[in-house]
C-alpha cells in the first residue's frame, strides 16, 4: 500500500463511517474493485480511530460537559435546581453510551473470527447494504420523529445497542442501523444521528485497541497508516459537521438510494468478472 492509497482509504472511512452507507463495506469493496491488495481488517480498523478523532474534536463540549456530570455529588449540592436536572441527564447520556456499547463489544469479540474472514465478501456486502436501505427508507418514512436525547432511557438505548452489534458485518453501517434504530424507537432524524455519531466514541476506541497487537505483529507501515488516520479524521469531522446540518431540512433518502446503487454496482462487477 502507498501513501495515495491510505489518503484515500482514510477520507472513505472518514466521510462513510458517518454516513448511513457503512464504511466497512467501503474499505472492503474499494481495494476489490481496483485489485488493491486486501490492507486486513486491522488496517481498517486503525482508520476508524481517525474518525474517533473527529468524534471527540466536533463533540468536545458534550463530552466535557459529560465527564464534569461524573463528578460527586458534593460538587452539585450548591448548584441551582435546574443545573441539578441538567447535570443528572449529561451523567445519565454517558452511562446510556456505554450500555448501549455492550452488546457491540460483546458480539464483535464473539464472532471475531467471521468479521476477519467470512464476513469480507462482496456477495454479502450487496445484501447488507439493500437491506438496510429498505429499513432506513421506511422508518425514516413511518418513524414519530418526536423523541429528543433527553427521552432516552436504559431500554431504548440498550436496544439501540443491539442493532450496533450487527454492524460487525460489511455493508450494515454502523451508524445506519444505529440511526434507523434510533428512527424506529421515535427519534427524530438529527437527534437519531447526534446519538448514533456520540455511540461509535466507545465501539471504535475498544476496536482499536484490540487490534494494536495485530498493526505491530503485521509490520505496518506506520507513516502509511498515520497518513490514512490524518485524513479520515479530517473527513469525519467534516462529515459529522455537514450531516447534522442537512438533517435540519431533508430526509435520509440519498442514503437509501445510494446504498441500492452501490449495491447494483457490486452485483454488476460480479457478474462482469
């Protein structure tokens, strides 16, 4: 791999990690279309850490704010009533973060092997990828769209939780099932996206980590692999910035018809070769 090609890999996993459009499946499918050699799921999940990066810059102040809501008791006794509440929910979003973390831990770790191996294949990724289309298509069409963050609870955020253990495989997204998720318990599209983009902090962070081993062992490249890392947080954090924005006025059906696209594109190169 060559420094042109982590530049790109890197603003793909930037841009598609936030986008409803699954930036695994980009990261395996780009290297199969341009006979790329395959760069490993370790190499891949490096690259998520630069949209980690993105997470924390763009959500600094909530992230802050969270941490702060952490601290004891004795530090709120003073504050008004209402700072109080306010406190009480910050602390409350956090520990929803991490419940809802579990579940994608806990499956990623238990089909480990799969996700290296079975799960990389373009013929799975053309399923995925239209199917959650569908999903994202019709609850972003039936959904109430009338919850806020401040609505959560344990239950909603745990079941949120599970649809993120199904990004382990190629062509879901993370941040689809999450948000589509998020659509079907009542959320509102921007609200859907801001807690979808806030779960990924933990989930990539735990990747991440778990893989070091796996980047020292393979001789990676490391100014290869920082290069790709630089670019995708940049392309995160301005994917986070502009997706919120256009979730003011519009729906998530460019998304929806991308994913089938895409997925025609696949089929078609199959066929083809």
């Amino acid at each position: 791999m060559d420094f042109i090609q982590s530049i790109i890999l890197g603003i793909v996993q930037g841009l598609s990690e936030f986008l409803p459009i699954s930036s695994s499946g980009h990261l395996v499918i780009l290297p199969w279309i341009f006979n790329w050699q395959d760069q490993g799921l370790a190499f891949d999940v490096a690259l998520h850490w630069g949209t980690l990066l993105a997470i924390l810059a763009y959500f600094s102040k909530e992230w802050i704010i969270m941490f702060k809501s952490l601290l004891p008791n004795s530090v709120e006794v003073n504050l008004p009533q209402n700072l109080r509440k306010l406190t009480f929910r910050n602390r409350q979003l956090f520990f929803f973060i991490i419940l809802a973390s579990v579940p994608g831990a806990f499956f990623g770790w238990l089909f480990k092997s799969q996700v290296e191996n079975i799960f990389r294949s373009p013929l799975l990724i053309i399923f995925t990828l239209s199917g959650v289309a569908f999903f994202l298509w019709w609850f972003d069409k039936k959904g109430k769209k009338v919850k806020f963050l401040k609505n959560l609870n344990w239950r909603v955020a745990l079941l949120i939780g599970f649809s993120q253990a199904l990004a382990i495989i190629p062509g879901v997204s993370r941040s689809g099932i999450t948000i589509t998720a998020a659509l079907a318990l009542g959320f509102e599209r921007r609200a859907a996206a801001k807690f979808s983009f806030l779960l990924a902090a933990p989930i990539i962070f735990g990747a991440g980590l778990v893989k070091i081993p796996s980047l020292i062992n393979n001789n990676i490249n490391f100014p290869i692999l920082l290069i790709g890392i630089l670019s995708s947080s940049i392309a995160g954090f301005l994917a986070i910035k502009y997706m919120l924005r256009y979730l003011e006025t519009r729906s998530y059906n460019i998304f929806v018809y991308y994913r089938i696209i895409l997925a025609l594109v696949i089929l078609g190169i199959i066929l083809i070769r």
